[in-house]
C-alpha cells in the first residue's frame, strides 16, 4: 500500500521539526524536517513530499511493464541478430515487437522453406503461433531487415522463430533460426 503521513513528532522535536513517514510498496522512508509554524507552509509541504512519491512510484510502474530480450547467436543463420520487448497493456494483454536484422531469405536455408512463423512459450509451457514474419522492405534480399508486431493474451516465457512450409501451422516443425533465453 502506498501512502504518506504524517506523524506526530517526540517531544523534543515537537516545536522545530515535522517527522514524515511515506511507504512505497515494500520501501518506507521517514523524513525529519523543520516545520515552520504557518500552516500554509505546512500544506504546501505536505504537497510537495506527495507529489515526489507519486513520481516516484509513476516511474517505477512505466518501467517495470516492458521486457526486453536479445535472440541468441542462431547455428542456422548466424549473422542475424534481433530483440523481442513484450509490454502489457491495461487489458491485461501482451504486445509482442520484434525487429530483426541480417536475416536471410528463407528460401535460400537448407532445406529451403515458404515463411518465418514466430512462437511464443507461454508461462504455463504452452507453444502458440504468433503470426508469419514480414520483411520491412517486401523481400528480404534488399535489407535483410524484418520487424514483428503482435498482441496475445498468453503471457509469454520465451519467443522463437522457425522456418515452415505453412504460415498458419499449430506446431513448429521446421528449423529453430532464432531464439531467446526464458525471461
């Protein structure tokens, strides 16, 4: 539960200081400082020691609902490189981007296939299909380039991408061209 109060100070402090407890989630800090007698100089630091906490914890919620993976090095194709940032939304879902980049023509693997699929391992080890990978360009032979964009209810532990004959495939039976360490 996060709050602030104030509290009500020792004797010894009573006449020139303010003693000030704010909780955090888990975090409490106490602060001690000169109280002035007027109570509008009261207010307005009431107000301001609010407000710093409220910052506080608006940063912590922003950063805390991205999660950011790198793919490892693939044996398939190796010089391809990518991340995946999985952000919940405040419908619970998940928004899966990926971009990906050096990543050759799926037809020129062996054994050649149609299409990049990529999966996700949800936290309860179930395996879904995501959706086909498409190039930014239309054709990977001119940059190499790919991006990724998708929302799912599944939370997800891991991300994949295979190469199929299939886009629409319900399990992956093509090659493993990249993936990332459970997050």
């Amino acid at each position: 539960m996060n709050y602030v109060r104030s509290l009500t100070p020792s004797n010894h402090l009573r006449k020139s200081r303010l003693l000030v407890e704010i909780h955090l989630g888990s975090f409490k800090y106490i602060l001690i400082t000169k109280m002035k007698m007027k109570a509008a100089s009261l207010a307005t630091m009431t107000k301001n020691i609010f407000l710093s906490a409220l910052t506080i914890l608006l940063i912590f919620s922003f950063t805390s609902c991205v999660t950011k993976a790198k793919f490892e090095t693939s044996a398939v194709v190796p010089a391809a490189r990518g991340d995946v940032k999985v952000t919940k939304d405040n419908n619970n879902n998940y928004k899966v981007k990926i971009n990906i980049s050096n990543l050759a023509e799926v037809n020129r693997l062996q054994p050649a296939r149609e299409t990049y699929v990529v999966w996700l391992v949800s936290d309860q080890d179930e395996t879904k299909n995501l959706g086909q990978l498409k190039s930014s360009s239309g054709t990977f032979s001119s940059k190499l380039k790919a991006s990724f964009s998708a929302v799912t209810s599944y939370k997800p532990s891991k991300i994949f991408i295979t190469a199929e004959d299939d886009a629409t495939t319900l399990y992956p039976s093509g090659q493993t061209i990249l993936s990332t360490d459970r997050f």
